[in-house]
C-alpha cells in the first residue's frame, strides 16, 4: 500500500491562516450539533442495545428505503448491508469482486479511497476519461469492452463526482448499463454525493435502471457526519449474503450506538429542514466560485459547472507547469491551497487539473481564495 497523495496534501494544507479550497469535508458550521446531541442522549437514555453488539437496527434500514426513495430508487430493507462508512462499502465490494489480476475499469481521476481499496486486491486496471460536460467516457468504455477487456468492476460516481463535480447524463447512464448487461459486469456505482443538488434533484442512480447489475453506495457523511461512519450497500440478492460475511470480518458490525442515534437524525420533518439548509448553503458557495472562476481565471482554463456536490473540477491551459508544484506555490505566495490532479489520478495524470473545494469557505473566501489563483495563474505566464 503506498501512501495516499490525499494525505500528504492533509499535512501541506494544514497551515494555521491558509486558505484552503483543497478538502472534502461537510461545513462544519453545517453539521447539526445539536441534533446529534439531542439523539444521542434519548438513544442513550432509551435504549440499552446501543451499547452493545447486536443485529442490524432494522429502524435505520427503514430510514434508508426512505433516502433512496428520495432518489427514485425503491428498495426493500433487505437488500441493504449498512457498512462503516461508504469507505467501507467500497472495500467490501472490491474484496468481494475482485481476484488478484482481475480486470477493473475507473475513470482517469475519481476519489482515492477506491485506488486504496484496489491497492490491497491488486487489479489489471484500465482507465477510461471523464467529459467535464456529461461524465464518464462511455465511448472509451465501449472500445475497452469490444477490445477484449472483461472487467470484473466497474466504478462509477453518477452525480456530484468526486473530483470531477459531474452528472452522467441520461443517455450515458442508459448505455453504461447496457454495456453491464452485454459484457456481464458489476457496476458499483458510489453516490455519496446524491442527496446534494442544487437544482432539480439528479436523475435517479444507475441502481434505479438495474438492480441486478449494480452495487449501490451511499453514506450519511456529507449530509449528517462523517463521524456518525454510516453507509451502506444496496446489494443483488446473490451478492448479499458474501458480502455480509466479509463485512462480520473487518468489523463484525456497524456501531449500534451510531446506528441508532443515525435513524433518529434521519426522521422527518426535521431531515427535509436539514437538507433545504444544505442545498440553500451549499448553492451560494457554488454560485460565488462560478463567479469568480469567470472572472479570475484564464479564459482558456475549461472548467465543470455543477449542480451538485462540492468540487468544481478546473483544467488548465498548457504552460502553467504540474499542479502539484503549482500548489507548493501557491500555499508559499497566495495562503491558499486546492488539490492537485494527482491526488485523484488512477493513471499517469495530465499535470494540468485540479480540484476546488466550495463546501468549507464561505462565499467571500471563495472569491478571495479564486482572486488569488487567478494572480497567480497571470503571473506564472508572465513569468515564461
Ligand atoms: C466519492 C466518495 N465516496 C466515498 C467517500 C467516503 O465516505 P465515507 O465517509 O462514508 O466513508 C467519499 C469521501 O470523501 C467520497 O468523496
């Protein structure tokens, strides 16, 4: 296992004072304190099983088929495996479909944890590109697939994309699962991010087009806690019970104590409350790096605009050198940082992308922060 770039660039950004558009977490400011506090000390008060081992709580499955209700997903409770976190869900999935030399396809740049979790299982792994304007490259997909490459797993981010800040589009989503179908794949399709857009809601998981081809992820780490560790799997019948078992052997099960205090959160109306507030914060942080983008940036740096998630994903025009060094640069003269290409590069990285975080400043940061590159982006080619 080597180390994640996504850590070492943990430790550069951990400056007091920087400015950082470089992380993945939820607004702090956004976590509801006091509503976990307030559930947590019933479920403590209530319920003696939360401090012990214990089965599943069926109560927090229930409040699942409602989230996946949300995304036009209808499940039953017992298709569902709730996992440690969605970090967990996708090791278990990669343990669960991948022998060693096996082939998998990912996109060029998605997020790290599935290249840790490969790392360990030790893939054949093919790339395919990401469109900024409507996701993965599905045309390339098609070639890998007629060109012989039978992969065993396919990762997909549809909505709010991890580095990227793209949607599959519709038409995309279709093919993709058309292909699993033809060439008898699985699809483990992550959507951490699902339940935050700012528009219209995403169209429905690729889960929702086939059940039987996907594993579903999801977690409640961008929208309760990441703390609470609560994902899970939304599995094929066939699937179920190995997936389960792998599950016992890395943790036995999921926090009972979370677990619980994780459905209360998730009852309405106060989660609908929860989630307009999100979308509303979130929105206007979205909005100000557009904005600003337009005005500081390069004209010729292409960048995705999203309806979702938190990442906007910038590629920059040639002659501004590697972004990692970028970055080292742009911490030392600007006291603000974003994460480089190659903290998300599942193959050797073009050097020239980025990824910009709106989810922690607040809109007049975000323009500053995006001020700054945009100075130091102009000076760099002054500079040559
Ligand atoms: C796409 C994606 N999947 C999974 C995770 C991990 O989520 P969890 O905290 O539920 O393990 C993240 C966290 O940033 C993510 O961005």
């Amino acid at each position: 296992l080597e180390r994640s770039p996504l850590r070492r660039l943990v430790e550069l950004v951990a400056r007091p004072g920087l400015l950082s558009l470089a992380g993945g977490l939820p607004a702090p400011e956004l976590l509801p304190a006091e509503a976990h506090a307030d559930a947590a000390a019933a479920v403590l008060r209530q319920d003696p099983r939360a401090l012990q081992y214990g089965p599943p709580h069926r109560p927090l499955a229930a409040a699942i088929v409602r989230l996946l209700a949300r995304r036009g997903v209808v499940a039953d409770p017992s298709s569902i495996l709730i996992t440690t976190g969605a970090q967990q869900a996708i090791d278990i999935a990669c343990r669960l479909l991948v022998e060693p030399g096996a082939a998998v396809i990912t996109e060029r740049a998605v997020y790290g944890g599935i290249r840790q979790s490969l790392a360990v299982v030790r893939p054949s792994l093919s790339v395919v590109g990401t469109d900024l304007e409507d996701g993965m490259d599905v045309d390339a997909l098609a070639r890998l697939l007629e060109g012989g490459v039978r992969p065993s797993l396919l990762y997909a981010i549809s909505d709010g994309h991890n580095p990227c800040g793209v949607e599959l589009s519709p038409d995309k989503r279709h093919r993709l699962v058309e292909l699993s179908r033809q060439y008898g794949f699985v699809i483990v399709e992550d959507d951490a991010y699902g339940l935050l857009s700012y528009g219209a809601p995403f169209a429905p998981p690729l889960l929702a087009l086939a059940p039987e081809r996907v594993i579903y992820i999801g977690s409640l780490s961008k929208i309760l806690a990441p703390s609470l560790r609560v994902g899970w799997m939304v599995l094929p019948a066939c699937l179920y019970q190995a997936a389960m078992r792998i599950k016992e052997a890395i943790d036995l099960e999921t926090s009972a104590l979370n677990q619980r205090v994780a459905a209360r959160l998730l009852a309405e109306p106060q989660l609908e409350a929860h989630l307009t507030l999100l979308r509303r914060s979130y929105a206007e942080r979205l909005a100000a790096m557009l904005s600003a983008l337009a005005i500081h940036f390069p004209e010729r740096a292409r960048y995705t605009r999203p309806r979702g998630g938190m990442f906007v994903w910038v590629e920059l025009p040639p002659g501004y050198g590697d972004t990692w060094a970028l970055l080292e640069r742009a911490i030392a003269e600007e006291n603000v940082a974003f994460a480089p290409e190659r903290c998300f590069a599942m193959a050797t990285p073009s050097g020239r992308a980025l990824r910009l975080s709106f989810s922690t400043a607040s809109p007049a940061e975000i323009e500053d922060g995006v001020a700054r590159l945009g100075r130091l982006l102009a000076g760099s080619t002054r500079q040559q």
